[in-house]
C-alpha cells in the first residue's frame, strides 16, 4: 500500500463530510481512506462549534432548550442538512419493504416519503431533547455531549468504510469510501476516540468518564447494526446510509449522555 500525505486525508474528511472551505485535492480511494480515518477529527471541530453556540446562547441567558436547539441545529448546518437527508432517504427505502433495487431507486428520488418525515421528526426531537437534559445540569456536560455526539457520528462512518463492507451502487459517496479502511485501522481510531472521550468525561468525574466512553461504544453499535441491516437489505452501503449512520451514532450517543 503507498502511503498518501496526511493533509490529503484530511482534505478529504472535511472537504466531504462538512461545508467549511476546504478543497478536496484527491478524489482516489488512498484519499479516500485517508479521509474516512480522519472522519472523527472532523467531528469534533462540527461538535466543539455546536457546542460553543450552545454554551455562548446560555452564557448570554438563553434558557437549556434554546441551547439545545441550536447544538443540534449547528450540526446540520455544518453539513447542508446532509447526513438529515441520507436518514430520511434510507428511512424510506427500508420502510418501503420493496427488494434491493426498487429501494435504491426510491432513495435517490428527491422528495421524501412518509417514513423518512416520522423518522427525521423523532430523530430530531430525542436530540434536542437529549442535549436539553445535559445543558439543564451544567454548561460543560452539554457541551461535552454536544462534541461527543458529532465525533461519534463521524466514528461510525470510519468503522462503515472498513475493509467487506460492500457498496450497493457503482457510484456515489458510498461507492468511494466502501471498503477503504483496514478493520485494523478502523479499530484502533475507534479505541482513540473512546479513550479521548473518557477522558474529557474525567474533568467531571469517573462517572462521567464511563458515561462519556459507553455513549461511543453504544452509539457506533447502533451504527454498526443499521449499517449490516442496510447491506442485508440493499447489497451495500450507500451516501445515504452513511449519512443515516452519523445521524443514527449521534442520536444514540446524546441519549446515553442524557441518562442518569
């Protein structure tokens, strides 16, 4: 394997996986494996914004809830509503019950159904929620959850794009990055990210310090088990399914943040 510069993965993470201004350079699978390794690095600066505008709306005295509105609404814009949009997509594809291809082909159109409308309602709520209940303790727990849950998100596209897993269509975002990560690397980036959010939990407390770990460990589970649904029911993964992973990963980690 030949190595690629690290700053071409990087150009890659954020130049796909968020609207900051930055120009992708390679658009190859080295690249693209770079980028999908980098994915978590790109969450936590998506998250450290949400959360600075969450923590700045309450320094200035804003209620929790309004905080949490806008953490959670900094991140769909951070991504032009993308990731949103792949979870409505595969919502409808899955709930449509049809075989691999008519679902496809049912995701890519551009308006969205009726499944995708009920999930995106509740998906948004239990995050708004979520981050509700953390910035309604204390300032630092939310912003804590609001870096999490992106960096999370971000993680469980890394552990999609490992080595076996298939894309269900020839093209895309999904045809790009399927399969470019070693099971090896997409291992040792998950075990980084988990140890680095415990021990931004352990400035709160050990307790913290296992709720901060267990939210990444729980969130790339549920991650991990809508991306071996969707392969089972498409044939692969596409950019829709990632963008329902982050989403699905993101959720997960600010309901186990919420708890206790």
């Amino acid at each position: 394997m030949s190595k690629i510069p690290p700053l071409h993965g990087l150009r890659f993470a954020f130049g796909t996986l968020t609207v900051l201004p930055v120009r992708v350079t390679r658009w190859d699978r080295e690249a693209a494996r770079g980028g999908m390794l980098s994915a978590p690095l790109a969450g936590v600066v998506v998250g450290g914004i949400a959360a600075s505008v969450g923590v700045l709306l309450l320094l200035s005295g804003a209620g929790a809830l309004l905080a949490a509105v806008a953490s959670a609404a900094v991140p769909a814009m951070l991504t032009r509503g993308l990731h949103l949009d792949g979870l409505a997509d595969t919502a409808d594809g899955l709930g449509s019950g049809k075989p691999a291809e008519d679902a496809l082909r049912i995701m890519k159109q551009s308006d969205i159904g009726p499944f995708g409308v009920i999930t995106l309602l509740f998906v948004l709520l239990a995050q708004v929620a979520a981050l509700a209940e953390a910035y309604g303790d204390s300032w630092a727990r939310g912003a804590l959850a609001a870096v999490v849950s992106a960096t999370a998100a971000r993680l469980a596209l890394t552990l999609a794009a490992r080595d076996g897993v298939p894309a269900a269509r020839p093209e895309g975002l999904g045809a790009a990055v399927a399969g470019v990560v070693p099971v090896g690397g997409a291992l040792a980036v998950a075990a980084a990210v988990t140890v680095g959010a415990a021990a931004g939990g352990m400035l709160s407390g050990a307790y913290e310090a296992v709720r901060t770990a267990a939210a990444v460990v729980v969130a790339v589970a549920a991650g991990d088990l809508l991306s071996r649904h969707c392969t089972r029911r498409f044939g692969g993964v596409t950019g829709d399914v990632f963008g329902a992973l982050a989403e699905t990963a993101a959720t997960t980690a600010l309901v186990v943040m919420s708890l206790g």
